[in-house]
C-alpha cells in the first residue's frame, strides 16, 4: 500500500492488455534505441572523462520527460519524476567504458581513442556493455514516462561515472545524491553478460557480486649496469618473486570452499635491457565476499611482497611502497525484493528466461548504494547478450563467446536491449503500482 493510501484502497496490477500496450510502444521505439546504442557504442569516454556521453543521456531523459541535473559527483547525472504518492526507486546505469582496443568488425565498432594517466593513447570501447545499460535506461525511462496511468510514486534515474574504477557511487553519494534529490527505498541495476543468452535475465537473493579492491605496489631496489648485478639491488627480480608467491595466498591460506581471487593485472619497470632499474609497479585487484577474508588478502599481500624484500636485503627505507587506489563492498541483493523480482521478470519475459544464477566474482561499486548506514535494499541483475548460446551451463571454450573486457566482445543488442527494457519497466509497475 502506498504511504498515503487509505485501507480501502488496492493494488491496480497491470493486466495482459497492458503489457501488450508496453511492449507494442517497446517495438516502435526499438529502432531509435538502437541508434541511441550505436552511437554510444561508437563514441566511448573514459572513467572521469565522461563529459559527452553524460551530456547524451541527460538530453535524452530530458527528451522523456524528467527533471535533470547534471555533474553530481564528477559527470554523474541525475533525472526526477514524481508521479503521485509511492516509495521511491533508484535506477542505475554506468557511463564510462575501457582503455581497450576494439576488435569486434562491428559496423559501428569504436575507433576512438583517449589518454589514460601513466599509459599514454589508447583505443577505447565498451567492452563492459556500459553502452547496453545506458540504452536500457533510456528505453526505460520512456516507457514508462509513456504508462504514467500504471504506476504511481518517484523515479530516480542515475547516469553514474567512475564505475570502472570504483569511484562513481561513492562521489555521487558524498556530492548528495541521497540528500539533494528524493532518496530511494529501493534500488535497482543491471548487468550484461555473454554467459546467458539474450533475451534472458538471471539473478539470486543475497551475496551475488564480490567485493573488489586495488592497490599499487612499488617494489624498490638498488638499479645499475645490466653487466654488474651482484652490485645492485634487482627490482625487476623481486617484482617476478612477489608475483609468483602472491598466486599462493589464495591458493595456501585460503579456504578452499571461501572464493577468493587475486591477480596481478599490471607490471611496469626499467627503460632498457642493460640497465637494472631502481623500481618496479606492481597493480594489483582482488576479489571477495567477506571482511574477513578481504583482510587477510591485503595484509597477506604486504607481508609478501616485504617479506622478499628483506629476503633480497634491501634496507628498511627500501621497503615496497603499498598505496591502495579503491574498493567496494560485495553486492547483496536484498532477498525480498529478489523474491519480486524474480516474480516480475517471469511475468514478462516466461519462467524459462529468468534465471537463478551462481554467485559471481566480478565487482560492481552499485553495492555503494547500499551501505554506509544508508539502509536502501539493493537488487542487481543479470542481462543475457549471448547469440546462439541456449542454457546458463553451455560454457565450454568451443561455444563460449568472448567475455567482457575482451575486446571481441559484442552483445547482441536485440533480444537484449528489448529485454532489458521489459524487465526494467516490470521492476517498476512491480515496485511502484497504481492505487484504485
């Protein structure tokens, strides 16, 4: 029952015509959709670097009809409906896309290329499905903008940066996302994936994606003549050292049942092959769904690489440096309103197309939303691109399609778009419904 509503009143649910109505506007609005994802497909922006692709989906929103304010939080852009008395519901998607070269053949494939901090030109692409979310946003947005009679309360709809890098949630929170607009009792975000097929969605109650955190380490040495090692102090080799025993600590000091990742993504050190340098960068991420364990990585990755360290005889003012750069906490999605989403979804798109899925090590800072006291009930889920790839289990290398971040990856926009779409609207008229 809404907060205003009497005890006379009851749930409108929307009927089979309804839904019929929705996804007849859903297919004449498909072709400028597709154009809308073409477009940011082919022109994507790093994380912080956002300016165009926030100003593209502030004007679309506008378009649709809601009240929009842009640069919260960096280039984080936030558009307001109130439609009559109703909880209040967040709907997020993320605007930033990667440092990686496309190699998809796509017709409208990404040629851009941008600056990032330390590496120098890269090519760029959205090679996490970024463009997918924002463009199932905006279908969402105008639908139900267009359906404004099945529901009832306020939309929140969030255009996030910075997701790339763990940023985006938290500046949006600290620049007032949940104080200067209507804060939200719910909310909701979704997530492409090639491991379904399109035109299906997946999901679970509780832990779903793991917590995440990176850190850079700066291995230290004493640098010389490539001809003279014994009168230095090899970070190159130390590097190697503590890359191979930070593979164990997962592997040795962790449970086996508990999952754990740890990777080394980045190496960078020395200029030429003669010359021994005076350090190396190490970038390290690791992945997990508890405290617990998120604190014995981190202190396990300090006591390994300072332990090698002393093991070459370095003094104590050469000790590796350990700057952490970000982390974000596991997202756990509310099971209640997991257990309504789960009905919504089946209500649109066929009990076969939703699917309860495994928990999954990736990392999204969405979990933001959800802490720090703010209390709000989270619900994040899972957009099948795959094209010909017909069950959750079908992974063998042979069928698999590229995964995200690869650079071959490429969604299939329709089903998913569509779909996306659906399920979106559906949470909606599930979350907000109308008053008779």
């Amino acid at each position: 029952m809404s907060p205003s509503a009497s005890s006379e009143e009851t749930v409108r649910k929307p009927t089979g015509k309804d839904f019929d109505r929705i996804f007849a506007q859903l297919n004449d609005l498909y072709p400028s959709l597709f154009n809308l994802y073409t477009h940011l497909h082919a022109n994507p922006e790093l994380s912080g670097q956002e300016v165009e692709t926030a100003r593209c989906i502030a004007g679309q929103l506008r378009t649709a009809g809601l009240q929009v304010s842009e640069k919260v939080g960096g280039h984080g852009i936030v558009a307001v409906f109130k439609n009559g008395e109703g909880p209040t519901v967040l709907l997020r998607a993320d605007l930033d896309a990667l440092p990686i070269e496309e190699r998809t053949g796509l017709p409208y494939a990404s040629t851009s290329r941008g600056r990032l901090a330390g590496k120098g030109e890269v090519g760029l692409m959205h090679a996490c499905g970024h463009d997918i979310h924002m463009t199932v946003l905006v279908g969402a947005a105008r639908i139900l903008m267009e359906n404004k009679d099945l529901w009832q309360g306020t939309l929140v709809l969030v255009g996030q940066p910075l997701e790339e890098v763990g940023a985006g949630a938290r500046a949006m929170i600290e620049d007032g996302l949940f104080t200067r607009f209507p804060r939200p009792d719910y909310a909701l975000a979704l997530h492409v994936t090639p491991s379904l097929p399109a035109g299906s969605v997946g999901l679970r109650e509780g832990l779903f994606w793991a917590g995440c955190a990176s850190l850079d380490i700066v291995i230290r040495g004493i640098g010389g003549h490539g001809s003279r090692p014994h009168e230095t102090k090899d970070p190159i080799v130390m590097a190697a050292e503590t890359i191979l025993l930070l593979q164990t600590i997962v592997s040795r000091e962790i449970c086996p049942l508990e999952p754990a990742v740890l990777s080394v993504g980045s190496i960078h050190g020395g200029t030429k092959g003669n010359i021994i340098p005076e350090e190396v960068l190490l970038q390290v991420n690791y992945r997990y769904f508890s405290d617990e364990i998120a604190r014995h990585l981190r202190s396990a990755i300090e006591r390994t690489a300072r332990g090698v360290a002393i093991a070459a005889g370095l003094p104590d003012e050469l000790m590796p440096i350990l700057v952490d750069q970000y982390s974000g906490p596991p997202i756990n999605n509310d099971p209640e309103l997991a257990q309504r989403m789960f009905a919504a979804f089946r209500g649109v798109l066929g009990n076969q197309q939703v699917i309860r899925t495994e928990r999954y090590t990736f990392s999204d800072d969405f979990s933001q939303f959800g802490t720090s006291g703010s209390g709000i009930p989270l619900c994040y889920f899972l957009l099948g691109t795959a094209e010909n790839l017909t069950t959750a289990g079908e992974t063998a290398a042979e069928t698999s399609p590229p995964g995200i971040h690869n650079p071959a990856y490429a969604p299939l926009p329709e089903p998913s778009i569509k779909t996306g779409v659906k399920a979106m609207a559906a949470a909606i008229l599930e979350i907000l419904p109308r008053y008779a």
